[in-house]
C-alpha cells in the first residue's frame, strides 16, 4: 500500500478526519462450462451468471529449455483489503459463494448517488458522487483512479493469470489510524484481527476455486508455502500465490511517547504465529515509526497530515537529521494541512524540517533487529520499503554480515540507490504499477544492473492499495494496445474483458482492474521493446531464486565467538566492563571500548589456524574511520587482508580471498568520533 505516483487533487476545506484518512492512504449455483477432455485451464463448473475472462489457448506449462520456471510475478496485491480499515473501506469482495451480483457491489453509504462516498472524493478529487451499481452495469466503477472499489474479483485475477502472471504476493494490509478516524465501519480497528480474516479468506477463495475444478488442489490459485512447492505449482502452469503482511503495528508493536508496547516475547510469538497461517514476506514498519523502526517520509500536505496522524497514534512527531551518506528519506517539507493541524492539542504544532535534513532519525531499534532476525531463522523476506535509510541501511548490513539473500522491494518506496546491494544480496526488486512510459524508463535504467547480475524484474500492481494506476494514453496513442493480442509466450489469445454489460479497453479505461495486468504489459511491450517484458518474464525464476536462497540459507559459524581476546587498552568503568572479551560473547548489548587516542588495536586468538575469508565489525557510536584488519598465523607476522580510510560506524563486513589464520588483529587508525574504539561484536567466518 503506497502512494506512489499519484497527485491529490482534494477539496479545500476538508475535515481533519478526511485529510488524515487521505494521506493515510496515500501512505479488498454453479453451472456447466465446456470443459473437457485436456482443458485443464477451464472449469468443470462456474458460477452462472459471471465475469468473462476473454482469453483463449491453453497457459504454458513446464520450465524452459534451462529449466528455469517463466511467468510474471506481482510481488505487492493487496486482494482481500476489503476486510481490512474497518471493512467499509474498499467496496466489493473478491468472489462471494452468493455470486458476482453479491461480490461487485458498493458499500451501502454510496448509494443512490455516491454523496457518501467520503474516502472516494478525497482521494480522487470533485464531489464524490457517482453511479453505485456494480454488476452488471459497471458505469463508474471500477476505474484506474477510484481507490475505494474492488479491483482484484477472483475471474480478473484468473485472466492475470492466464495471461503469464505465475506468481502473486498477497499482502494482508491494514492501518489502525485510518480504521480508528473513517466514518463508516462494521467491525473494530486491531491490525492482527484484521491480519488473520485476510489470511483465512484467501485459503476460502483457493478453495471457492478448487470447486469450479472438481475438488480440493485442482484449481489453479494455489497458495504456497515453500519455493519449491511454488516451482511445482508454475510448472504445472498454475499461479502460486504467496502470503505477505503489510501493517503498521505488526505484532502490536506500536510505541507511545517513545516507549516500545510489544516485547521481544510478542515477536516471537506474532513471528509463529504469521509462519502457521502462511505468511513468508512482510514489512516490519508502514507510515508510522513503531517499536521496531522508523518510516520513510510521505512529502508536502500528505505528509503534513501524516506527520499529525504519526503524533496521535504515537505521541511523537517525525524526527529528522542530515544524511549520512547519498540515500535520503523523501523530504517531508512544511506543506499546511490546516484541518488534521486542528486535532492537535492546544499549543501543539507540527515542526518545521530543514530542507538539508532529509533522513528519519529513528533507524532500526534493537526490538528491530531482534524481529529482523526472527525473521532470517524462519527463512522469511523481508520488505524494505517504507522503511527509512537509517534502517534500510542496518537491515542490509545484517544481511550482508550473514550473507543474506532474503531482501525485497515490491513497489518502489526504496531509495534506488540501494538497488546494487540489493541484488548483491540475490534479493529481488519490483516496479510500482506505473503508467508504460514512465515503468519504461525505470526499467530501462536498472537494465544494466540486472544484466550484471542476471535476475528477472517484476511489478507490485498495489491493487486495492488506494495508490492510483496507470491511467489511459488514449484511443490515438501511438503504439496503443491493438485487440486481441497474444500472450508473451505465444500460446493465448487476449481480447478486451467484459464483465455484465460493460467491456474495458486499456488505452481508453486505462488500468482499472486486476484483470488489465496483460493489457498494461502489451502496452509495455509496444512502448519499450520485447527486452523490458522479458525482463520481466524472468520475474517469477528470480523471485524464487531470493525465496529459495532464504529458506536454505544457513546461519555461519562465528569462529571468533568465545576466543581469546586482548587488546591495546580498555576503559574504565566504575559500573561495568568494557574489557575485550565482550565483544566476543555472542551479546550484542555488551561490548569492548579502547582509551580515547587514535592508535589502538584489538586482536583475537583464534585457537587454531583456519581459513578466514569474512570479519564483521559492529560498531558502537565510537568508531573507526580508519582501520586495517590483518592476519597471521603465528601473532608476530602480519599481514593485511583489508583496509578503510571512510569508515562510518555501523555493521561492517569485509570479505577478502580465504587466507589461513590463528589471529586477527583490528588497528585502530583514525577515530571517527571524540570518543575511542568500541565493538559491540566482532565475527570471524570461513565462509
């Protein structure tokens, strides 16, 4: 959920309530068929009357000539959000077992005339007002920019399918706040309720499509649990879809005034817990800063007024500093929001930023961290956008300091610069949904990247996501869609979908459903060239790639941990220890700190010779900015295996080419701070 790429055209003079809800979003009797024989793709039985799907030809199977799977992958939907901000949010359910009439209809405040449709005219600008009926008129709804009617019907997202989608990542979603201050709700606002209803819900959707099938496991919308089982899936010429979460207070970790309201218990226990129902990706912060980490900046009125939703959820407005190196949050500017400005307590206001201070001070807490890790021992994925560069920056050193490779960015809310260490990870990245022109011209920029590292490209649709998606380039468009096409393996034919009475056409309705995924990916094609897609039918082998490597990965042996250790000096402390050991006993809340001069070192005794390829440094607030890590086998013959001049603090791994090794020495060169050395925990690995 994003609010990528989409301007807010609002009325003026909105209630507080509205102006939070806008930018919290901005911040779902069977009949015959003619199935037989090997059609595998058609269902024995569907419900009558129903959507069309409009595409003929049987969905490829099998891996191509390296064995490899093919297929798109969305890796950021949002298909059961309906469920989610109270329920009256996002009008519409994605199948009903009482048929279409009953799942594509609008929320009962919307009728006759759409006056109450609060959210809708917030977010999309006029007045609100439009033509309630769904099925089978569609007048109005839905459309490529109303965010408060279903986009993702289970018949739009089999065309998806059919038309080379092979992997979906449906990501459960919700947000207290935005529950808490919209008007219209039939349930209560905990995030885990919520979590837990969409989990379930899309087991009931697999199974309401197995029925049309035959039975248990015959339908093609399989959810998956391992990459393994999602190979299989594809190859049979399914769709695998995977569960994520996408929340602000996961576990119920919110903080007020500072305060964590979950403990590392809580992790553990919401960790299991999201493991049994399915889950294998989520976001660990969204919008607001929690007990686990800070967010990256929405920018102008938007993030005014979630800078004020930010205070009353968690009692603190953002915090921000200047960037320690060329990543930034968006900035967040001195935009006015005068109606959420209003809901603050008298004499309180919304702080001025300087325009050079663009990073969120909150990083990842040590409760972060701990859930970061969580996650790595369940061979989880991790999410990084919405987190803020001071996080994303410590979650990628843990990766690298592990060797990691269980990192994504679904739909485009990282800063790009970290897109190299990304993919030097084996994670994956996804594009938001944009227009083709401007998906084109990102895609096209990272090329040479993905070259270099050989992985596919993906999208993150954001459907039901209240972001915005492409809108029409026109009937005259040069390079428009032409119908019917064929699909990009050039075994199905894709004609304009019809759902009751009313038939879309991409360059006229632009991306108004989850079914206009082909169109929008024809339309790439004709705008950019056969490389971009293909770029992005490697996406499913690429996204399985990071999840495989997550779930085998194995956590190395720290060959330092327990060693003897020495060092130049230590400081004194009247209340604790900071003698050497103590950054070598497997706590990373103790730690060695030399006397504060620039010449120091600290060396370990290994016991035994081994081969040392890998050292990592975490470093306290004291840290170097100039150091050597050398090696030897006999304590008196050094040589250097690694060197920095531009330190920076943090977690450091230095990889070099395997070198025998008893002893490791760090020499101190240049302090980075007033203060002296000081690691929390140093690692030593073969491999």
């Amino acid at each position: 959920m994003t609010s990528a790429g989409r301007p807010y055209r609002g009325r003026k003079n909105v209630t507080l309530a509205s102006l939070l809800l806008l930018v919290l979003a901005v911040a779902l009797g069977p009949t015959p068929s003619s199935a037989a024989g090997d059609d595998w793709w058609n269902p024995t039985a569907r419900p009558a009357p129903d959507s069309q799907v409009n595409v003929t030809g049987a969905p490829f199977t099998g891996t191509d000539a390296k064995g490899e799977v093919r297929g798109f992958v969305d890796a950021h939907d949002h298909i059961f959000s309906n469920e989610a901000f109270g329920g009256r949010l996002i009008c519409g359910k994605p199948f009903s077992e009482q048929g279409v009439a009953d799942a594509l209809k609008d929320c009962p405040e919307h009728y006759p005339d759409g006056s109450l449709a609060v959210f809708d005219f917030i977010t999309k600008g006029g007045d609100g007002r439009h033509d309630p009926v769904g099925w089978p008129t569609f007048k109005d709804w839905p459309a490529h920019d109303s965010l408060t009617h279903q986009q993702n019907y289970y018949a739009w997202v089999e065309r998806a399918w059919r038309g080379g989608q092979r992997v979906l990542v449906n990501d459960l979603v919700t947000n207290g706040v935005i529950c808490s201050v919209y008007f219209f709700k039939d349930r209560g606002c905990d995030e885990m309720t919520s979590i837990r209803l969409q989990a379930k819900l899309t087991y009931d959707m697999q199974s309401f499509v197995d029925k049309m099938y035959g039975g248990p496991g015959k339908g093609w919308f399989r959810i998956v649990t391992d990459s393994a089982q999602a190979r299989e899936v594809i190859e049979q010429g399914k769709l695998a879809v995977v569960l994520g979460v996408e929340t602000s207070e996961p576990f119920g970790c919110k903080q007020i005034l500072d305060i964590a309201q979950c403990s590392r218990a809580d992790i553990d226990k919401g960790l299991d817990e999201l493991y049994a129902l399915g889950v294998r990706s989520m976001f660990l912060c969204h919008k607001f800063d929690n007990a686990l980490c800070g967010v990256r900046f929405d920018s102008g009125t938007l993030g005014t007024a979630i800078n004020v939703g930010q205070f009353l959820s968690t009692g603190t407005f953002w915090k921000t500093e200047k960037c320690a190196g060329p990543q930034h949050d968006n900035p967040i500017g001195n935009a006015s929001a005068p109606g959420a400005e209003k809901r603050l307590p008298v004499g309180q206001e919304v702080p001025s930023y300087s325009a050079d201070a663009q990073c969120n001070v909150r990083g990842l807490t040590e409760l972060g961290e701990y859930a970061v890790r969580g996650m790595m021992q369940r061979g989880m994925m991790l999410e990084i956008d919405h987190m803020s560069v001071k996080a994303t920056g410590r979650v990628l050193d843990i990766f690298e300091a592990e060797s990691y490779p269980g990192v994504l960015s679904s739909h485009s809310w990282m800063d790009m610069d970290w897109t190299e260490r990304v993919y030097g990870l084996g994670g994956f990245i996804a594009q938001y949904m944009h227009g083709s022109e401007g998906f084109v011209s990102e895609a096209k920029r990272t090329d040479a990247l993905r070259d270099k590292y050989g992985v596919g490209y993906g999208y993150g649709t954001d459907m039901n996501g209240v972001g915005g998606w492409p809108a029409p380039r026109g009937a005259d468009a040069p390079d428009k869609v032409t119908y019917p096409f064929r699909s990009v393996d050039g075994g199905s034919v894709i004609d304009r979908q019809t759902t009751g009475e009313r038939t879309w056409d991409l360059n006229t309705d632009g991306a108004a459903h989850y079914g206009l995924v082909p169109d929008w990916i024809e339309d790439i094609r004709r705008v950019g060239g056969q490389d971009v897609v293909d770029d992005l039918f490697r996406g499913a082998e690429s996204y399985l790639d990071t999840w495989g490597a997550a779930e085998n990965h194995e956590a190395p042996g720290n060959l330092a941990n327990g060693s003897t250790a020495s060092a130049s000096s230590s400081e004194w402390s009247l209340f604790t220890s900071y003698k050497p050991h103590r950054a070598v006993d497997g706590d990373g809340g103790t730690r060695w700190a030399s006397d504060w001069s620039d010449d120091q070192w600290y060396r370990l005794d290994l016991g035994s010779t081994q081969l040392v390829e890998r050292v990592t440094l975490d470093w306290e607030r004291a840290y170097a900015k100039s150091y050597r890590i050398e090696l030897s086998t006999d304590g008196v013959n050094w040589r250097t295996a690694s060197s920095t001049t531009a330190g920076d603090g943090g977690l450091d791994t230095a990889r070099f080419a395997g070198t025998p090794a008893r002893y490791v020495r760090i020499q101190g060169l240049e302090r980075g701070t007033d203060w002296g050395y000081s690691l929390r925990e140093v690692g030593v690995y073969s491999g």
